[in-house]
C-alpha cells in the first residue's frame, strides 16, 4: 500500500519512511530539501535495504504533485512538510502562513480530485498553550496561540476537519506531538537543523561535539521542582510508529492523539540524563527565560494507547545516546552546516 509523506526527507518524515516500510507499506517521499539534505534519502536506503520512491518537489506546486498522485495511485498521504522553528514564526511569520497553511490549502485542492482512503497531520501540544490543568488530554482547552508556528497548527487543524467532513471516504487523523526527539538506532538518519537550533536537543548535543559554545538552559526559576521547564520528550522512532498504527487502525472520526510518553522531564533533568548516558561534560549555563515558554507540559497519552495500542519502546536515555551518536556520525561523515 503505498503512502505519500509530504516532508519526507525531514526529522519525522525520515523515521516514519523507515517504518511504514518495516510494517509493509511503501513511502512515496515527497520534499524539496529546504530542511532537509539528499544524503538522507541515500541513508533511508541503507536502513531498508533497497530503494525508495523519491519526488523532488515543492508541495506548493500544484502540477507536480498532482501528476505525483495520479501516477502513484496512493491509499494515504502524511502531511509533516511544514516550518517549525517558534521564534523565526514571530520574526517572519509570512513564512509560516504561506508555507503551513497557504501550501496545505493548494495540497487539499490538489487531493480533492482524488479519493485518499486516510490523511494523518502532523499537529503539536503548542494548540494546548498554557494550559491550566496537567497533563493534557485531547479535551483540553486549545489556548489563544502564542507564536505564528502555534496559530498555524491551530488553524490547519480547523481547515483539515471543515475539508474532511466534504470527503466521507477519508479518515482524517490529526497527531498531537510532544517534544520529539533522538534519531535512529542505526545513525544513519537523524535531525537536521540549518542554522543555529532552535530546539533543545540538537543545541546540547551542538554544544557538547564543540560546533556551539554553550547551551543556555532558559529560565532557572520557574515554578517546577528545579526551577527549569518541563516538557514530554519523545523519541522519533515512537512518534514514527505512532503514524504507521494511524494507518494500520483507520478510524473514520475523532482522530485526534496526543503523542508523548505521559511523563514530564525538566530541561535541567534532561542535560543531566544526557552527560550522565554519554559520559560527557556540557558547557551549560542558565539565562533569562525564553519568551512564549510554557512552564509544564506533558501529554495525558492514554486515549492512543487504548485507541491504537501505541507504546513508547524507548527511554530518555536511548533518545539521548541516539541524538548523540548521530551528532558523532555528521561529524565524521557528513559536511552539514
Ligand atoms: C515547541 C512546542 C512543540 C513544537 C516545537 C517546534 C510547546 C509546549 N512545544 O517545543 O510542540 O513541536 O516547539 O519547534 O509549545 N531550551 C533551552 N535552551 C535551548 C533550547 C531550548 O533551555 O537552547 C528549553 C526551552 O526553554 C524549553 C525546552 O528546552 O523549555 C524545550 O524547548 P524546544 O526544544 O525548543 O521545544 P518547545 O519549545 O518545548
């Protein structure tokens, strides 16, 4: 059965390709490269063993990925092409509107004239903002949006339940994701962020191979038992499986998942986690809160266990060996700025 995954060159879209083929789908990867770098797609190929179905393509361009499914004839699509940095969406949040929502509208307008039998989202626990009561359950108030990026989330959440009630043979399933993090056992895929990161991980593990000075922990004197942020970090191989049991559980309403492990760690709990695992020592230093950071979150993860019989298989730890041993991998192999 094939798959289209829109961003699939990316963080989530890498792991997801990995294991839709590991449960017998066949992904048809769609992306541009703009977050993303052609060696990934190679590496996809290392994991599985043989080639994978590759479109170079701006999902913005109506022509081509409408020729891209009338030729591939896909049962489902995975829509993760999107922005994600918070703080770039409030410097240009054009960017954001244009590309995660003005690109998913031309991607609807485009699949109305075909009939998918499922369309997951990628959404996040941003649409929850600050909320009042933790954890968060997929009743949970969604919150005036903080940033662009979080408005975006909210609105494509909107757009995607109006245009799938006029499209009964589609299952919509929207995934409300935590903090992913980690990158695949095997380092042969990973994140890959352009620029100085934005997201904690990628600046720690930065940080601790010496391409970044030091890691700034933002804000000690929260209200939290170490004074720094809690958040629900969730391995990218889970999150990907979470999709692929989407697929495999099709549901046709009320799609709507939280995907975290149901736990929250702090950020200082986290870098301890991570120098303790890889027996290293970080340069870290505590500064000013970051705007728009919410305090607490972690995800009440009890509806898609019972849903979709979802687990988490890994830890904190193993998401922090892995993110460190894919840090040591484009080091040694890859040129990535
Ligand atoms: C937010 C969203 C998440 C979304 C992600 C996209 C919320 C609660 N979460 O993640 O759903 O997928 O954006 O990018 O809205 N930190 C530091 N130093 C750093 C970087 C981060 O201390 O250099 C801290 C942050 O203050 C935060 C934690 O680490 O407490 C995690 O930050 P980050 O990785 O950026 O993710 P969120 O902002 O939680």
């Amino acid at each position: 059965m094939k798959i289209i995954l829109t961003g699939g060159a990316g963080f989530l879209g890498s792991h997801t390709a990995v294991e839709l083929v590991n449960e017998g789908y066949e992904p048809i990867i769609i992306d541009d490269f703009r977050n993303s770098k052609s060696f990934i797609i190679d590496n996809i190929e290392k994991i599985i063993g043989r080639k994978v179905i590759f479109h170079c393509a701006d999902i913005g361009d109506q022509n081509k990925v409408s020729t891209i499914i009338k030729n591939e004839k896909p049962a489902g699509l995975i829509h993760f092409a999107a922005d994600k940095a918070v703080n770039e969406s409030v410097l240009n949040p054009l960017k954001y509107y244009h590309n995660n929502i003005g690109n998913l509208i031309k991607l609807l307008e485009v699949i109305n004239n075909f009939n998918l039998s499922s369309f997951i989202f990628s959404s996040s626990c941003t649409v929850y903002g600050e909320p009042s009561c933790i954890p968060v359950n997929e009743k949970t108030p969604i919150q005036p949006a903080f940033s662009p990026y979080g408005y975006t989330k909210q609105v494509g959440e909107k757009i995607l339940t109006d245009f799938f009630k006029t499209k009964k043979q589609t299952s919509l399933t929207i995934l409300r994701y935590f903090n992913p993090i980690g990158a695949h056992p095997s380092s042969l895929i990973g994140e890959l962020p352009l620029g100085i990161p934005s997201n904690l991980v990628p600046h720690l593990t930065q940080t601790a191979i010496g391409k970044r000075k030091q890691l700034t922990i933002f804000g000690n004197d929260y209200n939290t038992a170490d004074g720094t942020c809690i958040r629900d970090y969730i391995h990218v191989v889970d999150l990907a499986r979470a999709h692929v049991l989407s697929l495999k559980n099709k549901i046709m309403s009320n799609n709507v998942y939280n995907v975290g492990v149901g736990k929250g760690s702090s950020v200082l709990e986290l870098v301890n986690c991570f120098e303790e695992i890889n027996n290293l020592n970080v340069n870290y230093q505590f500064g000013d809160r970051r705007s728009g950071d919410v305090p607490e979150i972690y995800a009440d993860n009890s509806l898609i266990k019972k849903k979709l019989n979802w687990e988490p298989k890994f830890s904190l730890k193993d998401a922090l060996q892995h993110a460190w041993n894919w840090e040591l991998e484009l080091k040694s192999k890859y040129k990535v700025d």
